[in-house]
C-alpha cells in the first residue's frame, strides 16, 4: 500500500467523522488564532509606544533642576528642587556647548484659550525659535516663530489641530486673534493631527516663544532645558559637557536624561507587559492543547474499535500508523493555517482600535505548538492501539 | 470400521485433547489447532478459556464449533482466525505454523486467506457498504476501479447489490451482517469463519444469514462458524462440540438443514396467512 493509499484512508476518515474532525481543528484554530492575536497587541503598544519616543530624536537629551538619581526615581519623594533653571543657565549652555548643539528653554504649563464665546483648556509647550526641533510637531499650516518674536517675546501661538478644531472649526485661524489668559494672541500656525502618545497629547497643545510664556505665566523660571546633540554618536560627549558646565552654579541639584535612559524605561516596562501577553499566550495554548488532546482522547475507544476493525481484515501497522499520522498532520496543518488566517485577520481588523503587530516567533511557536500537540494526540494512541491483537482493539471500551 | 461408524463417528482417543477432530478423511486440511491452550487474568484469577484444544477444518466442508457459553468456542475461533494468540499450542493455516508469525505476517494472512465474521458486524460507522467491503483490498494493494468492481461483484453475491452507498447506520442488521460477509470473502480467502454470525439478529435475519453461507459453502468455499444455538449448527455437515475449554466430541450431520428451504417455507406460510 502506497502513500496516496494511505492519503486516500485518512481522508475518508475524515470525512466519515466530520465533527470530531471540526472539533479538533477547532481547539488548533483557538490556540493559534488566541496567541497569534495576544503577541500582536504585545508587539503592537510596545512598537508604537517606543515610535513615538524616538520620534523625538535619538539624540535629545532633557535637563531638569533637582536630582532625580540621588533616590526615587524620575518624581519620586526623593527629589529636592531647589532652584529651577532660568533662560541664564539656558544661554550659558549654548554659548558653551558647539555650534552644533542646539538648546531650547522649556516652559510647560496650563492656559485657557477663549475665541469668541469658546473657551478650552490646553497646556503650552514653549520654546525658542529651534522648537520644531525637539517638539516633534508638522505644521499644517503658517509658520513657527522667529528668533526676533522669541526675543521680543511676541504674542504669537500655534495650535494643536484639536486645539484649532475646537477654537476655529469652520475656517483658517491663520492671522486671527485669541485671547490666551486675558492677553490677545495672533495665531500664525497651526499643526498636524498627531494622536495620542505617551508624552501627552500633542494635538491638545499651544506653541509659543518661551519668553512669551514666561510672561504669561508670572515666572522666570523655565520647566526644562532640552539639548540636541548634533549627532547621536554625540550624546554622551554632550551630557557630560553639560554636567561640566552647570556643576559650578548647581552642583548635583540637576540631572540630565538622555532619550536613551528615558526609551529605557519605557522598553523594560514594555518588556514586562510583552512577558505577561506571552504568558497569556502561553495560558491560551496549552487550553487550546487540553482541547485537542480532549477530543482526541474521547474518541480513542472509537478509534481503537475502528483500527481493530482495520487489522482483522488484514491491515499492517505500518498501514495504521501512517494513516493517523496524515490524519492527525492534515487536521492540524489546515487548523493551525486558519488559525494563523483568523489571528493574522482579526489583528489587522483590530489595528484601527489597538496598534497590533503580527510577529513571525508567535506565528510560528503557536502554529508548532498546537500542530504538535494535535499530532501527539492524534497518534499515540492509535500508536498503542496499532500494537494490539485485533480481539483486544475490538474489545476496547 | 464398521463398528465405529455405528457408534460414533469419532474415536475417542486418550489424553487431555479429549476426542480427535483432526482428521480430515482424505480432503485437505485448510486450517488445524494442535493443542491450543489461552489463559488469561481476570481480577487476579486465572480463566482457563481453552485447556488444550485440536481439530481440523477440511477444505470444502462446512463446520460448526457449537457449545455453551463460557466454554470458550469464541475464543477458539478467534485464536483459529489469528484476531488472537494461543497461550500454548499451534495453529497451522493451510500447512505453515503460523505462532511464529510477526504481527504483520498475521495481518497478511488474515487479509488474504481468511475471512472474518463478527457477531457484531464490526463495520466501520458512517462508511458505505462499497467502502466497507472495499476495506480488504485496499490492504491486499488492489486499487482503483478494479477494487470498485470487486466489492461490487461481492455485494451481490450477497443480494445487497442495491445497497452500494448505503451506511452501516441506514441498514438492517441482516443486511449489516450481509455486508460483513462481502467483506470476508472479497479477497476470495481459504476459509470463512463465522462468529455467532446470527447472534444479534431476528430468527428470519439469521435464516437468511446462514442460507448465504450456505450458498457459499455449496460454491466451494470453506466455512467454519461458532455458536451455542443447535438450531444454527444443525446447518452444518460437522458439528464439533466445546465444553470448558476441551474439545468434548464431534458428530456428522446426516441432513443438515437447507436454509434456502426454510426461507422459502417461511415465505410460502407468509402468502398463507395474507
């Protein structure tokens, strides 16, 4: 008997049992499809959340007053600030640092807009006149502030695009005035719908010229000063260039981030969240697994019968065997296959709702997985029954 | 001679095989026991199913192994049909020794020279009765067309030559049992062995059952059933009877009952009563 033979009896079996051979394809589709989707959602918040991290520029670095490494951790009880920065330790870095190196003075904080009778509550993220650079943002439309505005501190704002959809829905806003806090603004500008991302809402945000800002909020102080090595070889050059230059006035009351520390932490507890989506995965397969080996089991005495039947009327082991095992290979390639069909689907599907990003180790570890153990299932018992005298396969119950 | 042909048509001869049903008077000996012992454990006693078992079936005869339940005829048979293996003891299929066999071998010589039948039918389930009958070849190499046509020509021999398609489950148990029967003698094998063929069927189903065999048997094909029921047995030409485990004595059967005759009797009370 040839292997097309044995093919031939595989599929009439099959066949002849179609719903435990739906049921077993099912517990291989569940598991692969499960794992193939979890690893994906894993993947997929970690991909974009590292993105937009380094969408920032690998070579940024962020220097804050107060010493964060001392203890705690970035905000942790263990902070002290003391002084803040001013736009002095500002313009002592970038007459100090290379031509190359660019520094920008940050000033962060709260605002109310208010066009008309709309009013909206927005946070704003000022700098100097090289803030397109660090601030990661595309204009739509106008333009961004000039070094002349920055040192006039000029009453000029750019608007988040959900910020210009709220204030100015129907028309340009380019040339209009707000009223930001009080103080009349003209708007020169407004940015790209961005989404959502772990530094906040970009598109929920006003720009301006941090001496404006200043002003605006009643402070000399800034919130940060935020330094773009020339290149990113430079960095760690730079970072300590900075150390060297602030030590005098601030000592250790400072610290500086490089985007490197700060992807860092993001990775590890991203990492942590990818380990316990594997876990789940892994929770989903061997469920899956339970399932299959459950249906295979439950039609052993079946099987037993039906393998007696074939060597009383003269079938080989050999003839056995090979015919469980294309069984058992068919039921689990095609299911593993519609596995990975419905996984790789429902992730593309889902992307609009939850960033998903199909990765080949899962696809490959679930389909292998669940194929394995439908395989296993499918075989070894018909392997052990394959060994029997007829009389006694006959008899199984 | 002539005084045991009055008596019996057995010698008793001496020794735990009881009564010598290994002869074959000159016909050829299709399949001999020589000896045959099975024990086995059940819940830590030992079961004697058979206590050292001889006899011969002669080619063209029909016989019956016929005894109580419990006196190991079925095991008997399934040891002779190589579904089981003897604790002690021979079993030689048409001249070779087969206790020595590897389980393949066996599987080679049930496909090709023996035919099976089960109490139970053991059909495969939600398989036609083409396929069914087809299932020996597959294991003989016959493929294709030619295995179509052969297990074809086996269904009607048993009258089911309508009933191709049809599954195990859309059949009567005679027409199951009929279909079981195909299966046995599609690969035209020495002998056909029958296991209380007529057991789980309706007295008219069994009728029919043991007039095919009988048709068979009449065509030159061995056959050798069991059963307890002397009804049955009174069909063949040789009766040899079973008691615990030995083999107790034999006997001819001068007019063995023609199931075709029966059938048609039945039929004609049938036309009566209508």
């Amino acid at each position: 008997m040839n292997l097309l033979e044995s093919f031939r009896i595989a599929l009439r079996a099959l066949n002849a049992n179609k719903v435990r051979s739906v049921l077993t394809m099912l517990g291989v589709i569940i598991g692969v499809a499960a794992v193939i989707l979890l690893v994906a959602i894993g993947t997929g918040v970690q991909e974009e959340v590292t993105g937009s991290i380094e969408g920032l520029g690998s070579n940024l670095m962020f220097v804050f007053a107060g010493n964060f490494e001392g203890g705690g951790g970035a905000g942790g009880p263990g902070v002290s600030i003391t002084r803040q920065f001013t736009a002095d330790e500002a313009d002592l870095l970038d007459r100090r640092l290379s031509k190359d190196d660019i520094v920008v003075p940050v000033v962060q904080g709260p605002l109310i807009l208010k066009n008309g009778n709309r009013t909206w509550r927005t946070t704003v993220a000022a700098g100097n006149e090289f803030s397109t650079e660090v601030f990661n943002s595309t204009l739509e439309e106008g333009r961004f502030f000039r070094r002349s505005e920055v040192t006039a501190g000029s009453r000029v704002i750019i608007l988040g695009s959900s910020v210009k959809d709220e204030l100015f829905p129907a028309a340009s806003p380019i040339g209009r005035t707000l009223s930001v806090n009080g103080q009349r603004f003209m708007v020169i500008g407004h940015t790209m719908a961005m989404g959502g991302s772990l530094t906040g809402d970009q598109d929920n945000q006003v720009y301006m010229p941090y001496t404006t800002a200043q002003k605006l909020l009643g402070t000399r102080d800034l919130s940060s000063i935020v330094v773009q090595a020339g290149s990113s070889e430079r960095v760690e050059v730079v970072k300590s260039q900075i150390e060297r230059i602030l030590k005098p006035s601030y000592g250790d009351e400072f610290t500086v981030f490089t985007q490197e520390q700060t992807l860092g932490i993001f990775e590890q507890l991203l990492g942590t969240l990818t380990v316990m989506l594997a876990g789940i995965a892994g929770i989903s397969l061997l469920v899956g697994g339970i399932g299959i080996m459950n249906i295979m089991l439950v039609s052993v005495s079946e099987r037993t019968r039906e393998i007696g039947i074939r060597k009383a009327v003269g079938a080989r082991t050999y003839d056995i065997l090979s015919q469980f095992v294309i069984e058992a290979i068919m039921l689990s390639v095609l299911g593993g296959l519609i596995g990975i069909a419905i996984g790789a689907g429902g992730a593309y599907a889902l992307n609009r709702l939850v960033p998903m990003q199909i990765t080949a180790w899962a696809v490959v570890m679930a389909f292998f997985f669940a194929a394995g153990v439908g395989i296993f299932f499918g075989v070894y018992p018909a392997f052990k029954a394959s060994r029997l005298d007829p009389i006694e396969a006959l008899r199984y119950e | 001679m002539g005084e045991s042909d009055e008596r019996d048509p057995a010698p008793v001869s001496d020794g735990i095989t009881g009564v010598d049903a290994t002869r074959c008077n000159g016909a050829r000996v299709v399949l001999q026991a020589c000896d045959v012992t099975k024990f086995y454990q059940l819940d830590e006693v030992e079961v004697r199913a058979l206590r050292g078992a001889s006899m011969s079936i002669c080619e063209g005869e029909m016989l019956s192994i016929m005894g109580p339940s419990g006196s190991g005829k079925s095991t008997l048979m399934h040891i002779i049909g190589l579904l089981d293996r003897p604790s002690s003891g021979s079993v030689i299929v048409e001249g070779e020794e087969v206790s020595h066999m590897t389980p393949n071998e066996l599987s080679a010589v049930r496909n090709r020279r023996i035919g099976f039948v089960f109490q139970s039918f053991n059909l495969l389930s939600r398989t036609s009765a083409l396929a069914n009958v087809e299932l020996p070849l597959i294991y003989s190499g016959i493929s294709g067309a030619r295995r179509a046509k052969i297990a074809r020509e086996a269904l009607e021999r048993v009258g089911l030559g309508d009933r191709l398609g049809h599954y195990s489950s859309q059949l009567s148990g005679g027409q199951q049992q009929r279909v079981a029967i195909a299966r046995a003698l599609v690969t035209s094998p020495s002998i056909v062995l029958a296991d209380e063929p007529t057991g789980n069927l309706d007295s008219r189903s069994g009728i029919e059952v043991m007039s095919i065999l009988q048709d068979l048997n009449s065509q030159g094909i061995t056959v050798a059933l069991v059963t307890h029921d002397s009804n049955v047995s009174a069909h063949a030409q040789r009766v040899v009877h079973l008691k615990d485990g030995l083999i107790e004595r034999e006997e001819y059967v001068k007019n063995p009952i023609q199931a075709a005759q029966q059938l048609a009797e039945i039929n004609a009370q049938g036309g009566d009563e209508e």
